[in-house]
C-alpha cells in the first residue's frame, strides 16, 4: 500500500503527525489489518479552508505512487482540535469523484 496523506491546515502549527506517522508503523487506526507494506508518499495538507487544494494535492501524490489517499484524523475526527473540519465531506467527495476508481479513499489515520 502506497499512502498519501491529507491533513487539516490548521493544526500544522502544532502537530508533527507523529500519530499519523505511528499509525502507519504500527498498522493501527485506519490501517490496522493491513497485511502488505505500507511506504507514505506524501503528507501535506488541504491548503486551509474550504480544502479546495486537497483535489490537486491528491492527484500529485497519486502520479507518485499513492494508491490510497487517506484525510488525516484532524480532518475526520477534530483530532487534536476536538473539532471535525466542516468541509471534510465536500473534500472527501471531491476525492471521490476527481480519482481514478482504484484509488482507495480513507476516513482518518488513527483513534
């Protein structure tokens, strides 16, 4: 598995994502079953709100190898903020409709 992941803008600032990181080494989160290596791609954000850039983001980190794209918990779960980005579903649906149907899309990274 070949991952990119896109985090939230706003907790760039203060988080490394060394859980998203730990998630990945571990196969725990979003990853845990995951049987074949997994090689991170890329990690960059959405670009901040409304997220519009997570489309052109993905699709770069996909013509580098990802197969699966995956939004970052900040995004999904408000991790660390304890705040769910509001633009998480019209990304998400971008990413759907704008990828090639063999790209996976995945909700989070981690708990």
């Amino acid at each position: 598995m070949k991952v990119g992941i896109i985090r939230c803008l706003q907790t760039e600032n203060f988080c490394p994502g060394t859980f998203d990181f730990k998630a990945i080494a571990d196969k725990t989160g979003v990853f845990e079953g995951v049987e074949e290596d997994i090689e991170l791609v890329g990690f960059i954000s959405c670009g901040g709100c409304p997220g519009k850039n997570a489309i052109l983001r993905a699709k770069k980190m996909v013509k580098l190898g990802a197969d699966t794209i995956v939004l970052a918990s900040c995004i999904e779960k408000g991790t660390p903020l304890g705040y769910k980005c509001p633009f998480a579903k019209m990304m998400k649906d971008s990413l759907v409709k704008g990828l090639a149907e063999n790209i996976k899309i995945l909700d989070y990274t981690h708990e």
